[in-house]
C-alpha cells in the first residue's frame, strides 16, 4: 500500500506563545464550526488526485485540543468516508497538557484516534512562564496518567523546547528528567532548540535570544538522557522507543505523499517517477472558509521538482535522520573530523550517519554533501 499522510491543520489557541511563527489565532474561536465545516469541503476536493487510503492523519495546530471532540472526529470520519483510513493506519491529535479530561482522551480512543502528542516544553515552572505556557509540572503529571488510563500508555509523545531565557543547565536536567519519570513514560520525545522568528514577539526582545552554545550543551545532555532511558533518535530533534517513531513525520523526512487541510497546510504529491509537486493553502482562517463556501480552490501557490531538486532535497532531508546518506555522498573529511561515521548495512552498501556532534552543525555539514548528477 502507498502512504498517504493527511495533515488537518487546526489554528486555533488559548493564547499565542511569544516565540511561536505557526498559522494561529487566539480570537477566532467563534469560527470553529465553520472552519472545520469548511475542512470537510476541502477534504471532498482532494479526491481528484485519486489517493487513499490514509496510512497516518495528523491534527496539528495551534491547539486542536481545544475543539469539541465532536467536530474535530467528524473531520476524521469523513476523511475516513471521502479518502478512506488504511486500517492499523497512525492516527495523531496535538493536545496542550491544560486541555486534556478523562472525558477528552476517552472520546478521541472510541473515535479513531490512536496517538497524542502533548506540548509540554519543559516541567520548570519559571520556564514555563518565560515561555508562555498555561499549564504546570502538575498538570503534565495528570495529562500522562490520563492518557496511560486512556489506552495510549504506549502511544503519547511529549515534545520539549530547550534554550529560552533563564533556562539553565539544571532547569533543562530537570526538564528531561520530569518527562521520563511520567508514569507512563513517553514512548517519543522531541527536543527543540528554541528559535527566533522574524515578526514575533520574541524576535524584538534580543535579550532574550537564545545562546547557541548554551543551546549546543543542552542538546547533549538531551542525546545521553533519552538514550540512556532507551529512546533512541530517528531525526535530529526526535527520539523514539522501537516501533514508536512518528509514521507521519517519517513521509516528510522521506519525500512521502501527503495531502495538507486546512490554512497554510501544505502538501506533496509525486507526479512522475522523478517528479514532484509541492502546494500550500491561504494562510488565514477567514479566507480559507470563504473560498471553500463560494467553491474556489485554497490554493495559494506552489512549486514543481524536477529530478535535480528531488535528488537535492532527499539528501539534506535523509541527512537529517538516523538513515543517514551514501558513504560517498560526504567528503572523507565530514567523518575525520567526527562529523559523521559510516556504518555497513546488508548488502555491502555504506552509509553515512551524523554524530551528535554532526547533528550539531547539521547545516554547515550539509554544505558538503555531493548530490549525484
């Protein structure tokens, strides 16, 4: 069966986070009938490109969490019904740890879903505040033990951001340590390096920046924590128990298929053997809606690869993981330096792979690969 991945993308928050650059809006709640009504339309749309079933659906935001579980799984049903959901297929709801109830998770696991993945970004409440976030140690605790008692024990991620302003050393430990003392403890956590986006608020505050040395250690201590706790990472920023890596982040690392719903949702879809499309939906939510309700296309641009962009983007994107590049892909300088070491898989092939130290400097590593013509 082909993956197909279906992203639905939900934007609508509580309150922005300083830092954050997503599609997100915290005074629109008023439109979230329409909006997910309008996501319905799109979705009856997209089967012109004769895809499907979906191997992965993943509700993304902003904080779908927030919506009534009734309009957020009648999304879900009718992709099941219009494009059709590959049985076993990975089924994923971002939720805010403040927003998860009993009543909640118990819907989302009756409904289809079969995986959570919770913005927690740390367990230090000074750097919970200097982030912007709602919730408390406290209540990431409670979200853990609700999704164990759920049916996700096995089937939650945890995502974490190191770097912000005040955050120490100790505070990031701390941090690592609160997620993996869950109970249940995660099966997948994600680890990202605090970034500065132009038009934020944080972007005005240079004092605030994080440090990239500081940054540099943390991501260390990252690597040996999980690793230790035996997550092992798949992609820079992920690390995952065996079996439990996000299936649907893979079809991006991968060059997958996926079909984006919902504003500035993006999607890809091979065209040829060596071809590829790749297009984005009208960024505001107001808009998307009153194309969709007057029977236009939400489109709002997008871009061909041809066989040399392909080649390109697959190298930089397998760079990124555990699966590495060709051995002869990277100058024989990229592994002496302790960038990348090379390891044999069956069948004679070599593969190079980053070091914690290559993933470190991912980019300036990528800067040398060879692509072949």
């Amino acid at each position: 069966m082909q993956a197909l991945g279906i992203y639905v993308h939900v934007p609508f928050c509580r309150r922005r986070c300083d830092y954050c650059a997503f599609a997100t809006w915290s005074d629109r709640h008023h439109l979230w009938d329409r909006y997910m009504s309008a996501c319905r339309r799109q979705i009856e749309g997209l089967t012109r490109w004769g895809r499907g079933p979906a191997t992965s659906v993943f509700f993304g935001g902003g904080t779908p969490s927030l919506l009534p579980p009734e309009l957020l799984l009648g999304v879900l049903g009718h992709i099941a019904a219009t494009l059709g959901v590959a049985p076993g297929a990975e089924v994923t709801v971002e939720c805010n740890p403040e927003t998860v109830t009993a009543e909640l998770l118990g819907r989302y696991r009756a409904g289809g879903v079969t995986r959570l993945s919770f913005g927690v970004q740390s367990t230090v409440p000074h750097v919970l505040s200097s982030l912007g976030r709602e919730h408390d140690p406290g209540t990431v605790v409670r979200a853990a033990q609700l999704a164990g008692e759920a049916g996700f024990a096995d089937a939650y991620n945890v995502d974490l951001i190191f770097g912000s302003a005040g955050e120490s050393v100790a505070d990031w430990e701390a941090s690592l340590t609160g997620v993996l003392s869950l109970d249940p403890p995660p099966a997948h956590v994600s680890a990202y390096a605090l970034t500065v986006e132009p038009g934020t608020p944080l972007a005005a505050h240079p004092n605030r920046y994080p440090d990239e040395d500081d940054q540099a250690r943390k991501y260390v201590m990252a690597e040996d924590m999980l690793s230790s706790a035996g997550l092992k990472w798949y992609e820079i920023s992920n690390w995952a128990r065996a079996g439990a890596e996000c299936a649907h982040n893979l079809l991006y690392w991968s060059q997958g298929e996926y079909l984006g719903v919902g504003c500035a949702a993006h999607s890809h879809l091979s065209m040829s053997p060596s071809t590829s499309r790749r297009w984005w939906n009208v960024r505001t939510p107001e808009r998307f809606c009153r194309l969709l309700e007057t029977g236009r296309q939400v489109e709002a641009a997008g871009e061909t690869l041809g066989p040399a962009e392909r080649a390109w983007e697959a190298m930089m994107l397998s760079l990124r993981t555990r699966q590495g590049v060709p051995a002869e892909a990277l100058p024989g300088e990229v592994c002496e330096q302790g960038l990348a070491e090379v390891r044999a898989e069956p069948g004679g092939r070599r593969r190079a792979v980053l070091t914690p130290r290559g993933r470190l400097l991912a980019n300036e590593v990528s800067l040398r690969v060879l692509v072949p013509g």
